[in-house]
C-alpha cells in the first residue's frame, strides 16, 4: 500500500534521508521509530507530500506522491488521515463542530455530516461531550477528538505523529487500544511514529528503526525485539 524504495532527501548540502526502502502492507500497523533527529517527520512529510525528496520513489496505492497533479493531491489528502501530538483543534469549536470541520469542508449535507459525526464521537467514546470545547476535555479525551476527526473522510490510511508523546503512561494505553481496535474494525493502514519503544512494541506488527537518517533495521516487531 505504501512503498518507499531508495528515498534520499537532502536539506542543503546535508542529505537527511539515505536510502530509505521501507514497505507498508494494507492493514499494517507499522512503526517508525528513532530518536530525535532521525528523519522521521522529514520521512512522513515525504508520505504525505508536504516535502519532497531528491532521489527514489514513494508509491501509495501505486501512485507516485510527488508527481501527483493538484485534483490528484485532493483526493490523496482525502485518503491519509492525521493526529499529531498537540491534537490540533480549534479551541473555538465545539468537539462537534471540530469533527465536522473536514465534512464541512468538502460541502457534504448537514445530514450527512450528523450521521458522521454521530457515528465517530460513539466510536471514540465521547457522545456526552459534543457541546463541550477542548479546553474542557482531558489530553486523552482531546486526542479522541483528533482522532475522530481524522477519520471522518473515511482515509485507507492514518499517520500518527508522536501522538501519544504528550500523554502520560495510563491514557496513552487507552489511545492505544482505540487505534487497535480503528485497525481491526475499519481495516485501516496505520503508520505509528514515534520515539516510545513501548508504543511499538504494544501495537506494531512491523517496524523500522530510524537512525542518522538511515533504516538501522526493519521487520517483525517481535522478531525484532527478540534479538535485543
Ligand atoms: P525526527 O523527526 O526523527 O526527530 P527530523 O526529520 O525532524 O527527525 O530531522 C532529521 C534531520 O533533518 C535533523 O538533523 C534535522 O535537524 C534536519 N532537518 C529537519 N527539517 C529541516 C529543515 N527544514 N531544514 C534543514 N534541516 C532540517
Ligand atoms: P448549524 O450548524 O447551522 O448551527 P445545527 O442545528 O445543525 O445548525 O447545529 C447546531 C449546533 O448544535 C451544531 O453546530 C453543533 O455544535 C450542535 N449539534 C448538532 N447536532 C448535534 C449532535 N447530534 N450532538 C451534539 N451536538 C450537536
């Protein structure tokens, strides 16, 4: 589903990415991991197309990323879904209206939207607080809001950024289960990143550790670990 062969990125004169071939099957939940500094976020703003890279190919559903045309780039944004580690909502919104938001966007009816956001705040668990606004809810609850949101275009794939780096030991659990149980019901791709070996270990079926900018290894999360 995702296929990253031989990517080299550079900033300046410094190459950043080396290398990098990595292959992300459907319904995956793979894991790059690494500690700062290793090119993660440089790796996952070249999946999503907010950067671009130098050298070698990153295919998602066959598609070149960097060569898509902008009607392409709309419907591929459409397809990844994001959380990222400070959650990113609207402070003025209302988790409701911060769930709708991406449905508002592409003009779907308000009947539609209703249904949607319904069925998402049962799934993360937050029917009892559609009126409140972020300021109100816990980190745990903000990120099911963020969550929620992500999903609502209905995405083949989630990309979580440090998303549960803000979070303590006991809500980063629950998160975890929630993003289980997204994989096993709706069968979407995840790609965990992050610098918490414990985050991997708990829900990655593969990873690949990041250092220098460079795939240290890559493979079965249990094989993996076995062998350190
Ligand atoms: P990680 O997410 O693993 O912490 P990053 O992808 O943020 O790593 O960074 C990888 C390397 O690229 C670092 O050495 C960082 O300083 C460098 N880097 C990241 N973004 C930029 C940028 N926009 N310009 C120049 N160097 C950058
Ligand atoms: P409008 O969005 O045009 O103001 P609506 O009657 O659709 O009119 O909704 C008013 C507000 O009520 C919404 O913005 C939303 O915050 C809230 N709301 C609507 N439906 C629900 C719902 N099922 N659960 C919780 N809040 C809702």
């Amino acid at each position: 589903m995702i296929s990253i062969k031989e990517v080299n990125k550079n900033f300046g004169n410094t190459r950043v990415l080396k290398d990098i071939s990595i292959d992300i099957d459907k319904g995956e939940i793979f894991g790059l991991v690494g500690h700062s500094g290793a090119g993660k976020s440089t790796l996952l703003r070249c999946i999503n197309g907010l950067e671009s890279y130098n050298e070698g190919s990153i295919l998602i559903n066959g598609k070149e990323v960097k060569n898509l045309n902008p009607k392409e780039i709309r419907e591929f944004r459409k397809n990844l879904g994001m959380i990222f580690q400070h959650f990113s909502l609207l402070e003025r919104l209302t988790v409701y209206e911060n769930i709708a938001l991406p449905l508002k966007c592409w003009g779907y009816s308000k009947s539609k939207i209703d249904k949607k956001v319904n069925e998402l705040l049962n799934l993360v668990d937050l029917e009892d607080k559609a009126k409140n606004r972020p300021k109100q809810l816990s980190g745990g609850q903000k990120q099911r809001v963020a969550i929620a949101r992500a999903l609502t275009l209905e995405p083949e794939i989630l990309l979580c950024d440090e998303a549960t780096s803000a979070l303590d030991p006991k809500t980063t659990k629950s998160i975890l289960e929630l993003l289980k149980d997204i994989n096993q019901k709706l069968g979407i791709t995840i790609v965990v990143v992050t610098h918490q070996m414990e985050v991997v270990k708990e829900i990655c079926s593969k990873v690949a550790i990041l250092k220098g900018g460079e795939v240290q290894e890559c493979g079965d999360t249990e094989e993996l670990f076995l062998n350190h």
